[in-house]
C-alpha cells in the first residue's frame, strides 16, 4: 500500500486491498470519516465490540435512523481515521479484518 496518498486514499486504498468485497465504503470522497457497509455474521453491536476487543474504535450509525427497523437490514458502522497514522490505519484495518470475517 502506497504511503504517498492522502490518509483518506491511504485508508480507502487500505479497507479495499484487505477487506476486499466484504465491506461496501459509502462517504469516500466526505472527508475523514466513512460509513461500513459490513458483510458478516456479526451485527452492529457485535462488531463494535469486537473492533474493541482490539483497540479499534468504530461508532453505530443506528444511532442516526429514525426508522431502526428499516436499520437492520444495513448493518454498518461509523469509522473516523484523521487523527491515525498510516500504520495505524493499516494495523486497525488488518485487526477489523481478523475479528469480523
């Protein structure tokens, strides 16, 4: 992974070489923060906790739906990476992959 683009290409660049298809990325090009679309057996509360389990912090987006029944079919979480070096980026990505797939 290049470390010459900017930490918002470096941290998409990231989640598309490791986390491949198993994630869809909404909010790309908004700034320092994306939404996951997470294909897994884990549901929102499962994978924040275990992104936990391993330091990495990831946020509900449930907590923005008006209609949480409508939510649930989604199953995405709220990721923030500007404060993170691009070794962190990386190693938080290589964590999230382990513990949710």
């Amino acid at each position: 992974i290049d470390t010459a683009f900017s930490p918002n290409s470096f941290f998409i660049q990231s989640v598309r070489k490791m986390i491949k298809k198993n994630a869809a990325i909404y909010g790309d090009k908004a700034g320092l923060n994306v939404v996951l679309q997470v294909k897994s057996r884990f549901d929102e509360p499962e994978l924040i906790d275990r992104a936990l389990e391993k330091g990495v912090k990831v946020y509900p987006v449930s907590f923005y739906y008006f209609d949480k029944d409508n939510y649930k079919k989604h199953n995405m979480v709220l990721m923030g990476y500007g404060h993170l070096s691009f070794e962190e980026i990386r190693n938080g990505i290589r964590f999230l992959k382990k513990v949710w797939f």
